[in-house]
C-alpha cells in the first residue's frame, strides 16, 4: 500500500536529522522544502519514489543515503541544496529530470547510474564545485543548459550512445579544458558558449 510522506517542517528537525516513518514508500512533493535545519537524513528501504522539489532549498543537507528501491526522483529535488557534497543516486533511476540538482554548489562528484537514458535541461546548472561526473553508455541525450555554469568542471567523455547535445548544455563552463565528443553527435546552439578559448574539442 502507497503511504506518502507530505510535510516536515524546521520544528520536526532535531539536531539536523530526520526519521522518516517506518511504512512510508513516496516522500512527497515538496516535503521538506526550505527545511533550513536539515542536515542528515536516511531514506528508509521501503521508498521507491521522491517527489518534486521534496528537498529543495535545504540549505544545511550535506549528505542523504538513497536506498536502491528508489526508482524515481523528481524534478527540482535538491534545488538549491548548496551545502550537499555527495549523493549515489540508485541503479533503478532512469533519468536525471530538470533542476534536479540546480545550485548545489559544493557538490564535487556524482555517479549516475548505468541505466539512466536522459540528462534533462538544467539538471546540474550552477553545481559549480563539480570536478568529474561519468556519463554512462545508455545515455542518448543531454538536455539544454544540463551543465551550465559547471566552472570546475576540467573534461568530460561523452559516450557514443550520445546522439544530442542541446542549445547551452556546457554554457560558461570556464574551466573545461577537454571534451571528446561522437563523430556524428547533434549539437545545438551555444553548446560550448562562454567557455575558455583553450578549450580542445575530439571527434572520434
């Protein structure tokens, strides 16, 4: 039976961690939106699904444990979650959604699971500790402005499953110094836009 998790708020929160409920399988649509207090949080094994925007703005998370039963995660999930450092995200998520991590500005490095198809618009805009990120072979498009603002990010492996890039992806990525891309990907408008001049781009 689905049980949701709907609403936590600051007074819930004590000294940073929350317990979430035994039973609960879907923590809801914004959740813990703007939980300021919010440090460490575990996700029972139960969940299978996080909803939109369920941690945005928790501006003090700095680590969250994913259960494997997690299948799906939500746009805007951790939107503005600017002091989260670290996050394995499920081998059962499929797809990276927009805004998903948009402004998590101490996030270093993240794996993205071997079945996620789609890297959607702005998923990881403005993660601007992002150093490395490895994008798995059975992806076949990055979205608009996925990547945008990544300042850290040194070079990146696009595999061959890739067919599209879109309009802005990398926009001022001002540290990238390499990227090797397929010889017959699509690219969109102002892809590589703002980023330095010794930039070298492959086709292979």
């Amino acid at each position: 039976m689905k049980k949701t998790l709907k609403k936590v708020t600051d007074g819930d929160i004590v000294d940073g961690y929350y317990t979430i409920p035994d039973g609960v399988t879907e923590i809801g649509n914004g959740a813990f939106e703007h939980c300021t207090s919010l440090k460490k949080i575990t996700i029972p094994d139960g969940v299978t699904e996080i909803g939109n925007g369920a941690f945005e703005h928790c501006t003090s998370l700095k680590k969250i444990t994913i259960p494997d039963g997690v299948t799906g995660i939500g746009p805007e999930t951790f939107w503005g979650c600017s002091n989260l450092k670290k996050i394995i995200i499920p081998e059962g998520v499929t797809k990276i959604e927009r805004d998903t991590f948009y402004g998590c500005t101490s996030l270093k490095s993240i794996k993205i699971p071997e079945g996620v198809a789609e890297i959607c618009e702005t998923a990881f805009e403005q993660c601007t500790s992002l150093k490395k990120i490895n994008i798995p072979e059975g992806v076949t498009k990055i979205w608009e402005s996925a990547f945008c603002g990544c300042t850290s990010l040194k070079s990146i492996i696009i595999p061959d499953g890739v067919t599209e890039i879109g309009n802005g992806a990398f926009y001022g990525c001002t540290g990238l110094r390499s990227i090797s891309l397929p010889k017959n990907i699509k690219l969109g408008n102002n892809v590589f836009a703002g980023c330095s001049t010794a930039l070298k781009i492959e086709y292979r």
